[in-house]
C-alpha cells in the first residue's frame, strides 16, 4: 500500500509534512507528496461559496491511494459541509482543513491527521465505527477532538494490521 498526498491550492508546507509524518505512522507505509494541483474551479459553488467535495474527488488521479488536501470549504449532496469525502474502497479521498483549524497549530495537525486517516480508512473498506476509533463519524471539530487518531482493536482486525 502506498499513500499519496495531492495539496489542492494552496497549503502550509508544515501542515503537510505534519500529515505526511502521521499518516506514515498509523498505516506504517511509505507516503508521497505530489506536486500541488490547483482548485478546479468547476466544483465551486458560487450560491454557497463552497467546493463541492464529491467533484474535487473525481478531478483526483487516482493512484493507489491519493488523498487530496484542500484549503478550501467543502460540501456534499444533502450536507451543508463535510471535513472529507471517500470512494469507498476505492482509491481516492479528499481532506479540507478550511474548518479544523485553530489558533493552535499542533491542534489543526493533529484534527487533519484524524479526519485523513479515517477518510484513508473508507479508502481500504471501513465503514463507520462506534467504538472509541478513528473511524467514528464526526459532525463537529469537538467531536473530532474526542476521537482518538487511532484505529480500534476491531477496525484494524477488519484492515489486517
Ligand atoms: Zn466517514
Ligand atoms: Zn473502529
């Protein structure tokens, strides 16, 4: 398994090395970072002044596992925003920490980290967990807070780790 980070637009080079270091050390795999694409901007949304998650997805070369990184806010069908969007067993994956952010650098890495490595998770087969996991389903940055960065005894079972 290889790891791709794919920077849309413009990002923080520290922000990206942070999630190079901490994707490395959850799926103990090599991680790559592309070169930066720019937005497309055929996913804006001009009435809601937000990209639309699901067609920055398709714009992604797929390559083992590529995950996206945006700046930018993101939605989905039926959502007012989300931190991510999977192909579900699949191969590709968006992240955007346009709404992890705090004044806390450690804090914006650590959140990113989370939602990339559960949006990874859905990449390899994982559906929503319950447990105390990554893989639990969060709606708020509080939530993502709680969760742990780790994978849960049953999920790595199911991802063979
Ligand atoms: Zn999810
Ligand atoms: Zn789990």
């Amino acid at each position: 398994m290889r790891i791709f980070i794919q920077p849309i637009g413009d990002l923080e080079e520290d922000l990206i090395f942070a999630l190079e270091r901490g994707l490395a050390e959850i799926f103990n795999t090599q991680i790559s970072i592309l070169a930066p694409k720019t937005l497309t901007m055929s996913c804006f949304n001009p009435m809601r002044d937000q990209f639309n998650s699901t067609c920055l997805l398709r714009n992604l070369k797929p390559v083992w596992i590529t995950l996206g990184v945006t700046d930018m806010d993101i939605y989905a069908d039926r959502m007012n925003f989300v931190f991510g969007e999977a192909e579900l067993n699949g191969s590709r994956a968006i992240v955007s920490v346009y709404r992890l952010r705090s004044m806390n650098s450690r804090v914006t890495e650590e959140r990113l980290i989370k939602e990339a490595v559960h949006e990874v998770g859905h990449v390899l087969g994982l559906k929503h967990c319950k447990n105390h996991c990554v893989m639990r389903f969060s709606n708020s940055v509080a939530e993502v807070d709680m969760k742990p960065v780790e994978f849960c005894t049953e999920c790595k079972k199911l991802l063979g780790f």
